[in-house]
C-alpha cells in the first residue's frame, strides 16, 4: 500500500493519480506542511489496488462551448462532439 493511504492522506493520492496520468499539477497553499506533502507524491507510486478503486470513479468529461465562451447549458451538436471524444 502507498505511503499516502498509510498517512491518509487522500489528497496526494488524488496529486499522485494526475502526475501519473501525466497531468500538469498546479497546487496552492501557504501551509509549509502540506507543500511537503504535495512535492512527496514523487517517493512511491500508486498500488494496482488503489488504481483499481479510482478505475471504477464515475467520470464525466463534457464541456459544452458557445463562441468563446463555456457554458453548462445542453446543446445536441455539442454533446456528440463531446461524445466523440471519449
């Protein structure tokens, strides 16, 4: 098991499973603690078990856009170019 299971610590599992995914991570905090944490995401990897759990997480990836600008708002020719990319 990670080592941030045995601290519980849930959000570097989250940081650990985006830099895994290849994700640019952004974090904030002016907590000196939590920046230690944040940068040891890159001392030990995620178990098959944990990426397992967080396989079977509902996802849902739709942004419907309108000109420039995004909206929430439903709209049938955006959700099939949305579909068509999953």
């Amino acid at each position: 098991m990670s080592n941030a299971v045995t601290m519980g610590a849930h959000e570097q599992i989250s940081l650990r499973w985006l830099y895994e995914q290849g994700v640019i991570i952004a974090v904030k905090s002016f907590n000196t603690e939590r920046m230690r944490l944040n940068l040891d995401i890159c001392g030990w990897c995620l178990t098959e078990e944990e990426l397992g759990k967080i396989a079977q997480i509902p996802q849902r990836k739709l942004v419907y856009l309108i000109g420039s600008l995004m909206t929430t708002e439903h709209n049938d020719l955006l959700a099939e170019i949305d579909a068509d990319l999953d």
